[in-house]
C-alpha cells in the first residue's frame, strides 16, 4: 500500500515536469559550460585583466535587471511554456552566429566586443526567460508536490555543477573554445525542444498588451509585494547578502586561479589537475553537498515557516566566509603555502553549499505558498531584481579591488558585508514570519 501511494506520489509521474525537468537540464548545462569558458577566455586574451572580467559581469547583470520586469508581465499574461522555448531558441541561436563571428574575427579586441554584446543580448532574453520559468511549477504540479519539485531541481542543479563543471574544465582544456561554444547553443536549442511539448491550463488576458498595461501590471505587483511583509524582509537582506557573495565566485576565482595557482611552482595534485580543473573541484564540492541539502529537504514534509531557520543558515554561511579570508591571507597573501588553501577551501565550499540549498529550498517553496499563482511571475521578477539589483555594481567594484588590493582585501569586504547583513536578517521580525 505504502509502495503504490509512493509511486502516485512521485512527481516524476507528472508528465509536464519531467518535460520541465529536462529541457532544464539541458539548458543549465549550457550555461555551466558558457559561464565557465566565457569567465576563463575573457582573462585569457585580455592578459589577465580583472576589472574588464567585472564589467562583464556587471553589464550581463544589468541587461538583465532592466528587461526582468517587462518578463515578469509577460509571465503572468503570456503561455509560460511558450516563453521558455521561445527565450531558449533565441539564446541557442544567437551563442551559434556569435561563434560564426569569432571564427571571422579572431583579434582579441574584436571577440571581447563580440562576448560583450553576447553576454548582454543572451542575460535580455534570460530576463524574459527566468520570471516565467521561476512561475510554472504552481501551474503543473500540486501545492503538496512544491517542495519536492524545488528539491529535486535543486539536485539537478547540484549534479550538473558537480559533472558539468569537470566536464566544462576537460573541454576547455581540450577544445577550440569556439568548438565548445557551438555545442552550448546546441544545448538551448535542445531545451527548446522539450519545452515546446508542455501542456498546462492556460487562459489568456483578453486584454491586448500594450505599454500601459505592461507599466500598470508593474504597478500592481509592487503594490502587491508590500503586502507581503516577510517577503520585503527577504528582499532588504538578499540585495546584500549576493552584493556580498557574488563576487567570491564570479571574481575572485577565476583571479585566484589565472594568477596565484597558475604562478605557483607546484600545488596539490598539479600531475593531474590544470590550474582551471581546479575551479572545477571547487564547484564539485560545492555541488556534492548542494545535493545532499536537497535530498534530505526532498523526503521531508514543507514547513509552515522557514524563516528563523534561514536566518541561522545565512549566520553560518558568513562564518565559513570569515575562515575563508583567513585562510587565504595565512596561507597565500603572506605565505607560500597553496596546498592548505586549496583544501580548506575545498572544504569551505563543501559546508557552504550545504547551508545555501538548506536555505533556498523552503525560502523558495513558501513564496510559491503565499504569493496568488497570476501574480507570481511578477513577484519573481520583482524579487529577482531585489536580489540581483547591486550585483552589477559588486562585479566592477570587486574587479577594482582585486586591480588595486588583491584577494585579500576583496575577501575581508565581502566576509564583514555578509555577515553584518546576515546577523541583521536574523533579528528582523518580519522575516521570521516566512
């Protein structure tokens, strides 16, 4: 008995979210394998230049905070199905004709222009992308099944950092990167397949969209989300919490790989692993644990409130950052021993990533709870741009930083910034109430 209910249970019985689960899965790992090579290629032919990897990032991030409401309105009004293939189509496309112009074009000035426009169009159509997709799963599996849905995304996600980064970091080594990138937009364009076939119930506006209205559901959204006192709580935190966080994997990696692994002599493992397989262990690690977080949370019944719990999981997450700093300044800034550093910071990633699936699983289950399914897609494209707002500027400065300080001065900012936001988080009243 306890057998078959299991299996009606199982939400991979659900045929449109295991459309939904694979053409994910194809898609992400093209972006695992685009973000790996683009963040590794652009120091590559720019001699190392950290400040022109962050203003990468910060116009990629600022393409897509400006274009996130307009997909947050398309969302609520729009087939959500058909956004996503629709966004997975154009950004398969446009990674194809992009290489199609680097091989043309093979000066260093005239790729970064290339990856520059790329990057910026690709994050346009990810803003239209992510609100709808953030909003299906409401539409396509019961309210019961949420948490176990967001569980098991994150596994996938978990599983493709682990072996889509090993695999990004072995075809980097042993591709042309312009090989590489045709065969990320192969990936979208193979997500797009999958998610043409989704069915849900779909009723659409019989308002005709025009400006107007798009500014006025915007309106309503925001006019909603003050409502939703807890969630505001998540937002006024979150801003900072990734300002502060962003920057450890999005520029000092990479740095710290291109420049201090790479000058090393010698370090752990160097027969085996190349300075950017490196990268790799680090995401592997990080995904091992993400994985394990969403497997316990996937058996375990949703919580009628998460909040407090979050709050502590983010204090933690800051404590690992603090002996982080440490390390890396001990070890490497004032010492020549890489190996210590390399292993704690193994393990500093290992703890991590168990706090942040711990932590964005129910955080993002009880927003799908509280937040009306036709206001969804614009609470998440609001709350994206609450969370994502101050990325853009925390690339630049963090290339700055890391030009003028180094890694040491760039960890000890973003450490004492995360853990002041997180310990204020976990004294606000209305975050506890989440």
């Amino acid at each position: 008995m306890n057998k078959n209910t299991q299996k009606k249970d199982n939400i991979f019985r659900n045929r449109n979210f295991r459309l939904v689960f694979l053409g994910a899965l194809v898609s992400e790992l093209g972006s695992i394998l685009y973000s790996f090579s683009v963040s590794f290629y652009i120091l590559e032919i720019s001699g190392n230049n950290a400040f022109l990897q962050g203003l990468y990032l910060a116009l990629c991030g600022v393409a897509m905070l400006v274009i996130t409401p307009v997909g947050g309105v398309l969302g609520d009004r729009k087939n959500k199905a058909k956004i996503m293939y629709v966004c997975d189509y154009l950004k398969g496309g446009m990674i194809l004709l992009a290489t199609a112009l680097m091989l043309l074009l093979r000066e260093p000035n005239a790729q970064l222009v290339i990856l520059f426009v790329l990057g910026t169009l690709g994050n346009f159509v990810s803003g239209v992308f992510n609100p709808a997709a953030g909003a299906i799963f409401p539409h396509i599996v019961r309210e019961e099944q949420l948490q176990q849905a967001n569980s098991y995304f994150t596994m996938k996600s978990s599983v493709e950092s682990i072996l889509g980064v090993i695999f990004a970091g072995v075809l980097y080594a042993v591709l042309p990167v312009y090989t590489l990138f045709f065969l990320i937009g192969a990936c979208y364009i193979a997500s797009g397949v999958s998610e043409m076939l989704i069915r849900y119930e779909f009723h659409p506006s019989e308002e005709r969209l025009t400006l107007k209205l798009a500014v006025r559901d915007m309106a309503e959204g925001i006019a909603y989300l003050k409502t939703k006192k807890a969630i505001l709580a998540l937002l006024a935190s979150v801003l900072f919490i990734n300002f502060f966080f962003a920057p450890v994997t999005g520029n000092f990696l990479p740095f710290f790989i291109k420049t201090d692994l790479a000058a090393a002599q010698s370090y752990l493992l160097d027969s085996v692993l190349t300075p950017e397989l490196w990268f790799s262990v680090f995401s592997v690690c990080f995904g091992i644990s993400s994985l394990l977080g969403a497997a316990i949370l996937s058996g375990r019944t949703q919580a009628e409130k998460c909040g407090r719990k979050a709050a502590r999981l983010l204090c933690a997450v800051a404590a690992v950052m603090v002996v982080l700093t440490g390390a890396f300044y001990i070890f490497v800034d004032r010492g020549t021993r890489m190996n210590p550093f390399l292993l704690t910071l193994s393990l500093g990633f290992l703890v991590i990533g168990f706090l942040i699936s711990s932590f964005n699983i129910p955080v993002t289950t009880a927003i799908m709870r509280i937040v009306d399914r036709d206001k969804l897609s614009k609470v998440n494209s609001l709350t994206s741009i609450g969370s994502q707002g101050m990325i853009p500027i925390a690339s630049v400065l963090a290339g700055a930083i890391l030009e003028a300080f180094g890694g040491t001065a760039l960890l000890a900012f973003c450490s004492v910034g995360f853990t002041v936001t997180a310990v204020s988080l976990l004294f606000s009243r209305q975050f506890k109430e989440l």
